[in-house]
C-alpha cells in the first residue's frame, strides 16, 4: 500500500464523533479519538494513512497555516455583499 495523504476540515464535533469534509469532496464521520488533541471546528488537518496488508498507521495534524488561511478566505466570502443590489422597484423590463 503506497502511502494516502488527505486534507480534512473539521466541521463539527458531536458525542464523541467529528464529521470532518475530506479532500474539500465528502463528509465523513470519525471518533475524535483518532484527532490531534486540542482540535476545534474549522481546523485544518493533514491526514496520511499508510501501511501494508498486515499494519496500518495513520497519522493527523493540526495544519495552522491552512486553518488560518480558510478562516481568512470564510471571512472574507461573509463581509461581501450578497448578489445583486436590492430591487429598485418599478416596471420589469424584458
């Protein structure tokens, strides 16, 4: 097995169980048990899963520069204006 990396963020932590977005695609639920301690909603982590058909290690951390950078971009996408200008009123022109 060669090695798998991955990019979760955590979305959400509830009894136990994160449900962290992988690779920006799916949604996954995971026991925080395999979390880095201290882990938040909104952090980024960087996964690798490897091993063989005998053992398999999988490791998880904490990416600071990536969680900062994503709250920066959330941050940025919430204070801009949302579609267009509100409805001036009047006739509708076709």
């Amino acid at each position: 097995m060669t090695d798998e990396r991955h990019r979760w963020i955590l979305d959400s932590i509830e009894e136990g169980v994160a449900a962290v977005e992988e690779d920006g695609a799916s949604l996954r639920h995971v026991s925080v048990w395999f979390l880095p301690g201290g882990v938040r909603e909104g952090d980024v982590l960087r996964v690798t899963r490897a091993g063989d058909e005998k053992r398999v290690s999988f490791h998880a951390e904490i990416d600071r520069e990536a969680t900062a950078e994503a709250l920066r971009r959330s941050t940025e996408q919430v204070s801009r204006p949302a579609g267009p200008l509100p409805d001036p009123g009047g006739d509708i022109v076709l």
